[in-house]
C-alpha cells in the first residue's frame, strides 16, 4: 500500500469497523503499525511479536498491516498521526519527538543516564517513567504500552578520536531534543540536529564528520560507508517506546484493549531482548567484513564528568527532578 493511500483514507481502523464499531462479531478490526525499518531491524521484529501478542490473547481475528522501511515516513511523522488518530495506529518511536507534549519525555533517553545495561532494565521494570508516559497519554493521547531498545549508542565517524582532545570540535549530528546538544557541547563537540533520513548524506558532503546511533540503525542505514570509525563512547543506552494512538484504543473493545496492554509490555521486553543481544553480533560482523573499525575510546568517564552537571540541571528544568533521582537510587 501506498503512503498516499493510507493518508487519503484518514483513520486508520478498516471502514467495515468504523461503519459498525465492533458490533457485529464479523467485523474485522485493521490496525496499521509503521517501522523506519526492515523486516531484520529489533524495532521491526517488536511490532511483529506486539502483532503476534496481541492476536493471540484477543483470540479472535485482527488485520494487521505494518508499514515498513519508512513508507509512511518518519517517527515524528508516526507519533502525529497516533495523536491525530490517523494512519498509523502503532509504531516505536524515539521520545525526541515526543517533546511537544511531555518535556521530560526525551529526558528519559538522554546520554549517560544509565550506568549500564543492567541498571536500564532494572529503571523500565521498576516503571520509574510512569510519570513521563501519564503525561504523553494525556496531552498528546498516545499511549506508551512498552519499551523496547537496548542497544548501547556509539559515534560513527568520518575521522577516528579515541580521547576528548580529539573529539574537540567534532562535527556531530544529534538528536532534536536540547539536552542532546547541550550534552555534547560540554563535551567539547560541534552538535547539529539533522533528520535521521539525511545523516548518510550530510556526512558523505562535509556538513557533518559524524553521527551516533546504536548498532542497529548503524547497520540498516549504513552509516559505516560514510563513518567507518566507531568511537566506543558508549554515552548512551537507546529506550524505544512502543505507542499506540489513544484515539484508535477507545474505539476497540473492552477484551482487545486488555491484549493490546498485556502484548505491548510483553513485546517491548522481547525487542530489549533482541537488540541488546544483537548489539555485539552487528559489530563483530561489521568490523570483520571490514566495513568498520572500533576505536577504544579511553576517556568515556571523564566524559561522563562533563556531562553530569548538565542532565541534573535538565532534569530540574524540565521538572523531571524526582524521576532522575528515583533513577539513580536504583541499585
């Protein structure tokens, strides 16, 4: 299906269930989910096993379509149409875009705030982000009904560097949230906001030496053709929360609301599991075709230094205060 045919049709639920809304047992309920993605990428493999989940604990028969490799555009594009209630009904998406309704929202994927994978895992159990998805489910009405990610976030570049000195100056495109740019400004870089889609671009021209992402989004975009170097910086653990338009949830009934909840956490767990696992295998395989070099980068807690003082006054600016400190209590 073409991006424009699924536009022009406004919502995203079948006509069969808007002319009848599931009063008759026939009625079948198509739900369209959108991945930036491949079938081989974890964000994808999520919203696959969501699908499978979801069917399962529901037991009667739904429609899925999930819209893949950036058809139906970006993750900004999908979290509108989620809050719009068109298009697009479910979809992973980075809580960068989510700023316009929660300002604590891209906090919760800022560098350096967890100390390593363990502790991630242990801050999503606890469900210390309850407070940021609250919010987002009220002021934008998306529901966050999982969280995938895990994969631990390097930068890919054009030039090597391997301590602070040499990333000084470093051209480096960036997340739209602030608190990336003014985290890697105290670093000593030259951040820029650029769109996911022409980050390969940018660096091919000269606009920027270097970008960073997880393993995944490294291999699938290829950004190794253009930055060879990975700067095992290791500033960040990638959270990926699964949305799902409240719009779209209101209109389902009571028994598939129930499955959509239980397979969402369910299926965010599983996409962790997937990419944190898949993290080191991308690298080795990448690195022993020769299509990327790591680099051991010696000063990353030095780093972490100069970063600190500026996710603490983030967190109290945004009033996120509270979270960060529950946050850092988890042993």
């Amino acid at each position: 299906m073409r991006r424009r045919d699924v536009l022009a049709g406004g919502l995203a639920l079948s006509a069969v269930g808007l002319a009848a809304p599931f009063v008759k047992a026939q009625a079948q309920v198509t739900l369209h989910g959108a991945s930036q993605f491949n079938d081989d990428h974890a964000f994808t493999k999520g919203l696959a096993k969501f699908a499978e989940l979801t069917q399962t604990y529901f037991g009667k028969p739904i429609n899925f379509v999930l819209h893949k490799n950036s058809e139906l555009g970006l993750e900004k594009d999908y979290f509108a149409y989620m809050n719009q209630g068109i298009s697009v009904d479910y979809g992973i998406v980075s809580p960068a875009h989510m700023s316009t309704f929660s300002r604590a929202a891209p906090f919760i994927d800022a560098p350096f705030l967890f100390r390593d994978l363990a502790h991630w895992n242990k801050v999503l159990d606890a469900d210390i982000l309850k407070p940021v998805a609250d919010e987002i489910a009220q002021k934008a009405d998306v529901m966050l009904i999982g969280y995938g990610g895990g994969g631990v976030r390097n930068i890919f570049s054009n030039k090597p560097a391997k301590n602070l000195a040499e990333l000084k100056g470093l051209k480096v495109r960036v997340q739209g949230a602030p608190i990336w740019s003014r985290a890697f400004t105290a670093i000593g870089m030259s951040p820029t906001v650029i769109a996911y889609n022409e980050i390969y671009n940018a660096i091919q021209n000269g606009v920027i030496n270097a970008g960073e992402n997880e393993a995944a989004g490294v291999e699938s975009m290829k950004f190794f053709e253009v930055g060879p170097n990975l700067l095992l910086t290791e500033h960040a653990i990638t959270i990926r929360p699964i949305c799902f338009s409240g719009k779209t949830y209101k209109r389902l009934p009571a028994e598939l609301q129930a499955a959509v909840v239980k397979a969402g956490k369910e299926a965010g767990a599983y996409g962790r599991q997937v990419e944190s696992s898949e993290d080191g295998q991308k690298i080795d395989a990448l690195e022993k075709a020769g299509k990327l070099k790591r680099i051991a980068f010696t000063e990353r807690d030095a780093m972490k230094k100069l970063v600190d003082p500026v996710i603490a006054a983030y967190a109290k600016e945004i009033g996120a205060d509270k979270i960060f400190e529950q946050l850092n209590a988890v042993t």
